[in-house]
C-alpha cells in the first residue's frame, strides 16, 4: 500500500470497480476497462448523470466474436466517460497497423494506485501505438476531474486524434434539457458551417423522435458546454483547456439511428471535448481539416476535463 487512505472497492461482473466520493458526488471508475468513468452520481438527488447502454458492462472475459472494429467497441461500451485515443471515429491504417474505431486506450487495462480517498492514478501502454498514458481522476466536492499525460515512448513522431467521450442519459437528458456552449461555429461536416446552435442543437428532443446527430462545435470562446434541466433542477457543465482540445463533438441519438448498434433505442448526449475532426480516423482527418495532432518522440501531451454538477438557477 501507498500509505493513502484508500477509495473503496467492488466488484461487479468480474471487474474491479473503485467508487471515488465527495459529499455531492459518487464516482464509479473501471481500470480494467479502459479507466472508464461508468458513473457520476449527484447525491443531494441521487441521480445518475451518466448514460447507460442496453448491456451494460459485459461479464470480464466473456468471449468475444469476431467483426469490425466498431462491433468489437461496442461489444465493451457499457456507456459512461471514455478517453477516444489516439484515433477518433472510423478506423485508420497507420504506422503499419490499424487503428481501430475510436482508439485504443478505450478498450485498454489500467493499472491504479490510490493517490487519496477520492483520487486514483491509473497507468498502461499501447501496443498499436508507442504510447504510455497516465490518467488521473479525482472527486473534489461538486466536480470529477480526468486529466491524462501520453508519452510517445517511441523513436519516430507520430500524429494522433485525441477527445473524451462523456456520455449522458435520462433523467438529465429529457426534452426540457437544453444545451450551453461557449462556441461560435456548428460543422455537420468541413464544407457545412452554421453559427451555434445551429438548427436546433441547443434544444435535446424527446425519446423516440427519430433523430440521430453527430456534429463538430468549433470557435470555441473558451472551454465550456454544459447540459441544463430546469425541470429537474441539475445541470452537467463540462470545462476544458482548449489550447489542446479546440473542438468538441456533439452525438445525440433519440430513435434516429436504426439496426446495430442501437436499433433505435438509444436516448443519449455526449459532448466531446477534442482535438480533432470530423470522425474520419487520423487519415481521413489528415486529408480533410488537419487538425490532427503530431508528438514527437519523448514528448509528452496533458489535457484535462472537468465536469461538475450543481442546481439550475432556478
């Protein structure tokens, strides 16, 4: 042991779960898979902010069949807060090697120390890529912290796409949720621009509308975007250094997406602090908007994310 007053821990489904916790918030971290954040509890509520996918977390070591890189990503996605590196969106060959959907730190193991009662340091090393990462999460009071250091361990530079996948559902994500960001620009791909929020993007629609976007928030006045609901009284905002992250990304799905993997079902925001885009893999993006993003050898990248939770103002 560290001598650290040590976060609690269970286990559910044959993974470790560390349980982070403040006297507002409850925290619920994976390091085995990916150093998720599957839960982000506001207690004065109980309300859980994050989304939760159909299956959830799959039993450890279940077996696996064969397909895309995205059926294999999906197939582990219990929902909650991911790091998307170093790839975004669609597969990408790269360095002799593909790079699958979204990355590989997401499907990833980490190892975790305690750093505190509310903070863990998880570690791994890539192998698709020459990369270590070192992601530190903690709770303090209202807000949950990741911050994340990658080091090309490599001797060759290589470029990367880099984001965060926070995720959230009902009951925070309803039809009277609305949308905040300090952005100026909403791309639905590089050649269609609009001022923020575009059509609509501030407004969530109800379950079952048939609605399904993905959009790139651009202009950015500083790092902020947050998801209010008056009606149930709690807002999310997400805050990020965006000398790194410049953009973000905008998923919704409301039954606008049918067979795999949602079949029309899903009922999810995400707001994506990133890089990066569109979500073409780092050789779509090298060819359209390049705003993919080149480490050298030795260098090391921080970003950090924080996301706290309070009462609307009303």
């Amino acid at each position: 042991m560290n001598g650290v007053s040590e976060p609690s821990v269970s286990t559910y489904r044959g993974w470790e779960i560390v349980h982070l916790t403040s006297n507002e918030l409850g925290v619920d971290v994976v390091p085995g898979k990916g150093g998720d954040v599957t839960s982000v509890r506001w207690r004065p509520l109980d309300v859980d902010v994050m989304w939760r996918t159909r299956w959830g977390l799959r039993p450890r070591g279940e077996h696996v069949t064969a397909g895309s890189s995205e059926a294999l990503l999906m197939q582990a996605y219990p929902g909650g807060w991911q790091t998307v590196f170093p790839n975004a969106g669609a597969p990408s060959q790269e360095h002799g090697v593909e790079w699958g959907m979204h990355g590989e730190a997401w499907l990833a193991s980490y190892d975790w120390t305690a750093t505190g009662p509310a903070a863990v340091e998880l570690r791994t090393d890539l192998v698709r890529s020459p990369f270590s990462i070192v992601k530190r999460i903690e709770v303090d009071g209202p807000a949950v912290t990741v911050t994340e250091t990658v080091r090309n361990d490599g001797a060759e530079p290589v470029e990367v796409m880099w984001s965060h996948h926070p995720a959230f559902g009902a009951p925070l994500v309803g039809p009277s949720t609305r949308v905040e960001t300090a952005a100026q620009t909403v791309w639905l791909d590089p050649t269609t621009p609009a001022p923020w929020p575009g059509d609509g993007f501030d407004r969530v629609p109800a379950p079952g509308s048939e609605v399904s976007r993905l959009a790139f928030l651009d202009g950015f006045t500083q790092g902020r975007a947050g998801i209010v609901n008056d009606e149930l009284g709690l807002r999310a905002d997400l805050t990020w250094d965006t000398a790194l992250m410049p953009h973000a990304w905008y998923w919704l799905e409301a039954g606008g997406r049918a067979g795999f993997p949602w079949y029309s079902g899903a009922y999810v925001l995400a707001l994506e602090p990133a890089t990066s885009w569109p979500d073409t893999g780092v050789s779509g993006v090298r060819s359209t908007t390049g705003t993919q993003v080149a480490v050298a050898p030795g260098e090391e990248r921080t970003a950090t994310v924080t996301l706290t939770l309070g009462p609307t103002a009303g």
